[in-house]
C-alpha cells in the first residue's frame, strides 16, 4: 500500500494536531470542598505515603493509577501518581476507589 501523495501533507497535519492533542492532557476531576467536608471531617496526613491502586477520573476518561495515598479523610483519600509524561498529578478520590497494595 503506497503513500496518498495528494493529500500528504494534510493528513501530516492532522495527525499532528492529534498527536499534540494527546500529549496536552487535562488535569484530573478531583472532589469539590463541599465533597470534602473538612470543617466536619478533618484531613489526616499520612506519615509515609501508603502503595495503592485507585480510580482516577479525567474529563474524557477514567484511569486506573497506581500512586500513593498522601492524605485522607474518613471518607476521601488523597492521591499521588506519575502520569505517563513523568509529571506528579495529585487528586482526592473516595476511599471506596482506593486499594492498598
């Protein structure tokens, strides 16, 4: 199967755009304040972060991360990953998601 010289160069450029659109990812949903509830339910930081798998939310998808729970609460759980990219995403997630590793 040979190469569409007519329309090369624009199917380069589309596949560039979604290339880059991949790679630019947004920010993980994390819990709202009102979810949270910390004047009721106060936030315990961890002492050594905790080996764990979670479910993440994204505004397109869900992942299953492995991470660390940092903090939590009775009911939430802080989470810490690295994204495929290398950079440390954070989000509080329910404790109903997380399993300790």
């Amino acid at each position: 199967m040979g190469t569409n010289r007519r329309y090369a160069d624009r199917i380069d450029a589309q596949m560039s755009k979604r290339i880059s659109e991949m790679a630019i990812r947004p920010e993980p949903v994390s819990l709202s304040p009102e979810e949270l509830d910390v004047e009721n339910d106060p936030i315990k930081e961890a002492s050594a972060p905790v080996p764990i798998r979670t479910w993440v939310r994204y505004p397109e998808t869900v992942m299953r991360i492995e991470g660390k729970a940092i903090a939590w609460t009775s009911r939430a759980v802080q989470v810490e990953w690295t994204s495929a990219d290398g950079s440390s995403r954070t989000s509080w997630v329910w404790a109903s998601a997380v399993d300790r590793l």
